[in-house]
C-alpha cells in the first residue's frame, strides 16, 4: 500500500507554555483513502491539518507527504500536491467572477491559456457550477461558494485534498450537498480525502474515522468501528450520528429497530 500522509508522534504548542496541543498523534493515510478527523471544538483537528500542510512547524515529531518528509526545503513542492478548503467561504475568494477564481491557481503555475480555459471549464462542470462561471462569488450562497472554491482546488489536480471544516458555515442541505459532491469527485479523479469535521455525520462517507480529543487521538478505525460506540462520543463532547438519534426516538415510542449498524443512508432506506 502507498502511504500519502503519514505523522509519526506530532506533537505542537502554540506558546512555551507547554500546553500542548496536539500530543503524540501518530497515523497514516493510504492513497486513495477518506480519512475523516472528527471531534469537539478546540481539540486540534484544524492545528493538525495546519501542519500537514506545512503551514505550522511541528513542535516534535515528524510528517511524510507522498514519501517526503515535511521540512523547510520541501514544503513548497508538498503543497503542490495538497488542495485545501477552509471553513468560510468568504475568506477564499480572489476573482471578480467565479471562473476567475477557479482560474486563480492556475495563473500563478503559469499554463497557456487555452489549456487554462479548458481546465476552468472542467473543474466548475465537476463541480456543477459552469452556468454560474461570469457570475460574482459575492452573490452566491454557501454552498455554491464551497463548491466554486473546490472547483478551484480540483483544477489544480492535487493529490489530495484537505477540507476543514468547509461545511460548518451551511444549512444542512449544503453539508450534504458538498459531502455528496466529494464523493463524485473521488469517483472521477481517485485523490486522497482529508475532512476535518466536528460533525459526526459528516463522517459517513469516509473509509476511517480518526477521534480525536484535547490533541489526543483516542479512537481509530472504519465508522462502524468508531461510530457504535455511542458513549464514547457523547463522552468526547460529540453528537451521536443522525441515523443513531432517529432511531432511538423510535424506540422509544416502542418501534421495533434494527439492532446492528446503519449508516445514515441505510437508516433511510429502511424507513422506506
Ligand atoms: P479544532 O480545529 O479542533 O477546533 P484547533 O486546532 O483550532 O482545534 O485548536 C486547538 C487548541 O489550540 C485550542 O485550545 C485553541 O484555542 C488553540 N489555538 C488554536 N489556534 C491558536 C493560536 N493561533 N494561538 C494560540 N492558541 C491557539
């Protein structure tokens, strides 16, 4: 198997006063896979996507990128390989229309023209936004937002993208609505997923779940490993997934449910 991201032992303090952060985190990302971070706020999930993407200097420890290890003299050529979302999507927008912005990555590696044109084209097509390429990013709502800003990621063809927190600002049906879009994505080009979440539903589509709580990684596995053990969760300050909550609520008005594991969806499809 080839390893993408690999962190041995991170270890980070935003001061000297030896509060740390992130405490002796140690996983690894295969090529391909969809590794979802989750857990409460405040717990180190956005200061470890930071140092992944060499944007903070760990503390101690070390991070592998695509067999490189992270270090002042590779961090330009590591982030290449990286696309990243943040939370706000506001925050992100260069251009004055949307396919200026998606165009913004592009510009600075310096490809011709055409071969920009074309790729702009293909990454708002993929994201299902090329009616809205002359329109400007300010009018659009936020979900249209985080998919033009991952039309700009996709155009530059990481191999992998990081998203953190990038549906924390929507309504419900724009979590989906990106969550569902990342899912196509992974379908047409196979990168290797990172989502940062403090949403546990969020977590549905991922191969792994990381818990993570107060820089410590506490559980790790697929998520029907790490998404049963309810407690667990309720403990670590996180909601229990949607499918769990619908269905304790039925039980207790005394209908009959499925005892084993269901995902959101497979909730659904059962109610139907
Ligand atoms: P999460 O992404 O899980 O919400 P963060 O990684 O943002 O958590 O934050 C982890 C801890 O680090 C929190 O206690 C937060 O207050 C602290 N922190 C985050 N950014 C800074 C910073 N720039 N300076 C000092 N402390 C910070």
């Amino acid at each position: 198997m080839h390893k993408m991201i690999t962190v041995q032992d991170a270890v980070y303090s935003y001061s000297d006063d030896e509060h740390l952060v992130l405490k002796n985190i140690t996983f690894d990302v295969e090529r391909g896979e969809w590794v979802s971070i989750v857990g409460h706020n405040g717990s180190g999930k956005s200061t470890m996507a930071k140092a992944i993407d060499g944007l903070l200097k760990l503390t101690s420890g070390a991070i592998e990128i695509d067999g490189t290890a992270l270090a002042e003299d590779t961090v330009w050529k590591i982030r290449e390989k990286i696309g990243f979302v943040f939370q706000n999507p506001d925050n992100q927008f260069v251009g004055a229309t949307v396919a200026d912005d998606v165009a913004f990555g592009l510009e600075n590696r310096h490809v011709s023209h055409d071969e920009m044109v074309a790729k702009v084209d293909e990454a708002l097509h993929l994201v299902h936004m090329e009616a809205f390429a002359d329109r400007e990013p300010a009018g659009l709502s936020g979900g249209q937002k985080q998919r033009v800003a991952l039309a700009g990621v996709i155009a530059m063809r990481p191999e992998i993208v990081i998203l953190d927190e990038a549906t924390s600002m929507l309504d419900p049906e724009g979590r989906q609505e990106i969550m569902q879009l990342m899912r196509e994505l992974k379908q047409t080009y196979d990168f290797t997923v990172l989502t940062i979440t403090h949403d546990i539903d969020e977590t549905a589509f991922a191969d792994r779940i990381l818990l993570i709580d107060d820089g410590e990684l506490v559980a790790a596995g697929t998520p029907e490993q790490v998404l049963t053990n309810g407690t667990d969760l309720v403990d670590r300050g996180l909601e229990l997934p949607y499918a769990e909550r619908l269905l304790n609520q039925l039980n207790l008005l005394h209908i009959d449910v499925p005892q084993q594991y269901m995902t959101n969806d497979q909730v659904v499809k059962w109610l139907c």
